[in-house]
C-alpha cells in the first residue's frame, strides 16, 4: 500500500533530480493539478525510472526523481508542457527551491 | 524564515545521502527525539554540509544529507550513536526505506 510511493531499488548507476522546495500559499488548485499532470507526463518520458514526493504541513517539499542518463533529464527539461509548468513555478508556487542532479553510485533498501 | 531547512547550495561535485522512509505508527516519541538528536550529531562530524528533511501526514518522509565526499558518509555510519539509531529503526521506526548515496554534478537554486 505504502510501497507504490518509493521508487525501486535500481542498480546502480543511474541519476537523480532532488528538487527541494518551499511553496507559496498561492494558488494550490493550479499547483496540484499541474503537480499530477508533470508525474503522469514524466512517466511518457523515455529513461524515466520513478519518482518519490513528499510535503509537510509548512509546505516544505522534497520530490526526488529517478532518470536513466543525462540525455533523459535534458530531454524532459526540454519539454514544453514541462517548461510551461516550470515558468509558473517561478512566477507564482514557490517562495524558494534548490535543485540538485546527482548520479547515483549505490543504493539499499530496508528494514534489513 | 524556511531558508534554514534548506542546505546551501555548494559547489559541486559533493555527496548525497537520500533516505525515504515511511515511518510505522510506533514510538513517535522516542524516534522524534532521535531524529532530532542525529541531526545535532551529524552537524559535529567532518565533512557534513547540510540536510533538509520533510514528512506528510501519512508518514512518508524524504531527509536529503549533504556531505564533502565518500569518506565523510562513512565517518557517519561508522559513528557508534549513528548505528545504534539505525538499528532501531530497522527495528521499530520504519515500515520501509530506500537509501541511496548519489554524487552531486551541479545545483540551482530559485525562483529565478
């Protein structure tokens, strides 16, 4: 039940996209449609490996996904749909965000 | 005011440690305090460059540890204190987990 939020256990290497980030109180309709809409279009992505997204009641998000190589995270940069939702999230939905791409070199999982 | 749960955004190449979790029902007592206290611990070892941490309301959590390198994620597991936390959360804390260690090739950080 729980399981089908956490990415699988790949093997390594593969990269990631850790985007943490402090939302506004602006406009939650538009930000959590446009939310699911990227996680539905980045799953249409070739190299596109999962996904893994949290918030709290602050409104601090940390939303890591799980990409094949390089050439898969600049493909999905490059989409327009993605690239629109972006603007917004600069304009309006977040007050401050980092975004970090990271190889993966290992990975475990547990309770072991 | 929410800049201080983000880690700085470094120059790269340094580490990351990305741990999701969710957490079972049990002891939200004794895993807060501990939790709190690794935070304390992690910030007085060599090497540590910062972590952001964040948990919904069904328990899924994602806390992102920032380090200098390789050596310096190992100085942290191999921390007596470290090891017993992880134990019990093998134990008690966690219904399931990923960890993946992951080398940072660059960040940004905005709204731009």
């Amino acid at each position: 039940m729980t399981a089908n939020r956490f990415a699988k256990t790949l093997k390594a290497p593969y990269y990631a996209v850790i985007f943490t980030n402090q939302r506004t109180g602006v406009d939650g309709e538009g930000y959590n449609a446009t939310a699911d809409r990227m996680v539905e279009l980045a799953q249409t992505m070739p190299g596109f490996l999962g996904v893994e997204s949290t918030r709290d009641e602050t409104g601090l998000g940390i939303t890591v996904s799980y990409w094949r190589d390089e050439q898969s995270i600049a493909n999905w940069k490059a989409n327009s749909e993605h690239t629109s939702a972006r603007q917004s999230g600069n304009e309006k939905w977040y007050e401050h965000y980092e975004l970090r791409v990271a190889k993966i070199e290992r990975a475990y999982k547990g309770p072991r």
